[in-house]
C-alpha cells in the first residue's frame, strides 16, 4: 500500500500540462481543457467550473483538435489526429462517459481518421469534421476536409470501435486547422491567477536533507523543500532528462534534452544544488542519451547509451565496452544502437576522470563526458 505525504507542485490544471483547447459546458457548468501533445499522448480533463476541480482524466494518442459536450448526457466528445509524415492522416473519435470516467474509442479502423471539428446536432446525431485519409496527388487535403453526420440512438450505450468508414462517408468541404492554444491559456488564465504550464517530469531524486530535485520539459532542474514549499527553479527551453546528484550533494550533473534534428550541441550542466547556480558546462561531441556514466557522481558506472549524428552503414550490432577508472578491467554491455564502438574510463594527472567513446570503424576516441573524482 502506497501513502501520500506530500504533493508538490499541485495546482490547478495540473494534469493536462500546457494546455492547448478549451471547451465549457455553461449547463453543468463543467470545463474541457486539452494539453499540448507530449511523448505518451495529449490528456484531456474535465474541471468543474467553479471548484476547478479534475472530474475526469483521458489521454488521447493524438493532438486534440476538438471537443463538444453532449446536450443532456453525461458525455465529452473528444476529436484528435496527426499527419503520418508520409501519407495518412490518422486518428480517433472517443467518448469519454464523465460519471464512469471510462473513453471509449468509437472508429472501427486502427488508424482511425483525423478529426478536426465535432458538433452536436441534438441528443442524437454528432457532426464530424475530418481531414481526408490521406493526401496522395491531393494538395488541397491540407486545407479541405470531408464533413459526416453520425446518428445514433443512445450515445451512452454505444460500442467501442462501432463507427464504420461508412459512418464517416460524407461531402468534401473547405476546413481550416485553426490553433486554440493562444485562447486556451487565456481562458485558463482567467480562471486561475495561480496557474502555470507544467509539464512531463522527467527525473526525479530526493535528497538526504528531505529535498526533492526534479527535471521536466522546459526547466533544466527545480529544488522542492520538505515542506513542499518550491526552492529554486533554473529554467530551459527543452528541460532536463537525467540527474546524476554528487556524492556530498552539494551538486548535481543534468543532461538537457538537446533534439538531434535541431542540429544543436548536446548539453551537460552541473548546478549548484544550494541555489540553483551553473558550476560546469560540457558539450559531449557525441549524442548522450543517459547520464549514468559520470564517475564523478557514481561510484561505478551502471549503464551508458550512445548514439552518432549518423549510425555507420553497413548497421553493426555495437557492444559498449567500460573500462574501471581504477582497477582498469573492461564490462561488455550491450546495446541496441547501430553505433560499434566502446567507452573507456580514465583519470589524468588532475584528478578528472574521463569517459570517451572510441568507434571501430574509424579508430579515433573523442571525449564524451568529464568529471572531478
């Protein structure tokens, strides 16, 4: 059994982060907020108006583009989707029973279909606009769409995966993709002078003294008092992914989310975990995905993953070599990168230790990560 002691962070909103739609049902006097789409899905939550409290709580694979209360039952329609990248445009139409706080998906095919506009008619019948299924020889799919009526008799009752192709058949019609994210945070703004865009936490350690420190999109690291009370917060645009705390926690290294495709150099930070201070910066020529190779904060490394701007070809199945900083003996580990190579582990006359990443094929070693030990 689990116990609470303490929440950090709580406030209102906080469960669906950043939002992105809002919708309000003035009838029950109920509040839909969409969050911005993260890596696991885009939450939905359904806040009483008043209280602001959460009622229920989804999690759509997609973006969500639409919301719409039913008229007189407890229901949310929620519309979402996305472009493949290739060819589909895909996505899901649920139902989400606010008494019950189960959501049903309601389309038949697994890719679904990109809703972008949902209105109820009456008790009966939903209007749904969607992108077309796909934008082959079609340059006006991103800017037309395609309109359906659903009916159904009792939407409570209505099965999953139920909606057909057929359902779904209707006119093509003009359909702009307008952004409600603007309007969203001004809607939630006013409702709460309190409220911040929170996102994803991303790790998480607790200090000796009862601190909690954590990294989460769009802040590098935050300090949290044992009395809950937030300490200091060191901002960044992308966030923090990992924390390797030193060993007299005085402070801490922290791997920022740095995306390949943005072609920016990878980013290690140590923080002062007194205020929140940079002591340190390296950029690792190579791509670090996780941060537990700092001997300078471990006493042994457990695991590193690596990855090169572009993977050699052709593929080769790497094995990551460790190499003990003191008793020089070597670990094999595995990994599933199409990257061969092995990381060595040295410490120079200064007392740093050193980890570098060595590649087969080209027979050079360049450093990757650097810390006092």
């Amino acid at each position: 059994m689990f116990k609470v002691d303490r929440i950090l962070g709580d406030r209102p909103f906080a469960e669906v982060g950043d939002p992105a739609l809002t919708v309000d049902d003035e009838r029950q006097h109920l509040l839909a907020v969409a969050g911005t789409h993260e890596p696991g899905g885009a939450p939905v939550g359904v806040y009483g108006s008043n209280s602001l409290t959460c009622r229920a709580l989804l999690r759509a694979r997609y973006p969500v583009h639409a919301m719409a209360f039913h008229p007189s039952l407890p229901l949310l329609a929620v519309g979402s989707g996305r472009y493949d990248g290739g060819y589909f445009f895909e996505g899901e139409l649920l139902l989400l029973d606010l008494e019950t706080g189960v959501a049903k998906p309601l389309i038949e095919h697994d890719l679904g279909r990109q809703v972008l506009g949902l209105e109820w008619i009456d008790e009966h019948e939903l209007r749904v606009l969607m992108a077309p299924p796909d934008d082959w020889q079609d340059k006006n799919a991103w800017v037309e769409g395609h309109v359906a009526v659903v009916h159904r008799p009792d939407w409570r009752s209505v099965p999953p995966s139920s909606i057909t192709g057929y359902d779904l058949a209707g006119p093509r019609v003009p359909l702009p993709r307008p952004d409600g994210q603007e309007e969203a945070r001004r809607r939630i703004s006013d409702l709460s002078t309190s409220w911040d865009p929170r996102r994803n936490i991303r790790a998480i350690e607790e200090l000796s003294d009862g601190r909690i420190i954590t990294a989460l999109d769009g802040v590098g690291l935050e300090s949290w008092l044992p009395s809950g009370q937030k300490q200091w917060t060191v901002q960044d645009d992308k966030g923090g992914r990992d924390i390797v705390v030193a060993t007299d926690e005085r402070s801490a290294w922290i791997a920022l989310a740095r995306p390949g495709w943005e072609k920016q150099p990878q980013s290690v930070v140590r923080l002062s975990l007194e205020d929140g201070a940079q002591l340190d910066h390296l950029s690792p020529p190579l791509r670090c995905l996780w941060c537990d190779a700092l001997t300078a904060c471990r006493p042994w490394p457990r695991r590193i993953q690596l990855r090169t701007e572009q993977a050699p070809y052709p593929p080769r199945q790497p094995n990551l070599l460790l190499r003990h900083p003191a008793q020089g003996r070597r670990v094999a580990h595995r990994s599933s990168r199409s990257v061969a190579g092995h990381s060595r582990f040295g410490r120079d006359v200064g007392g740093r230790i050193s980890a570098c990443a060595e590649d087969d094929g080209l027979h050079t070693s360049v450093p990757l990560l650097v810390g006092t030990g």
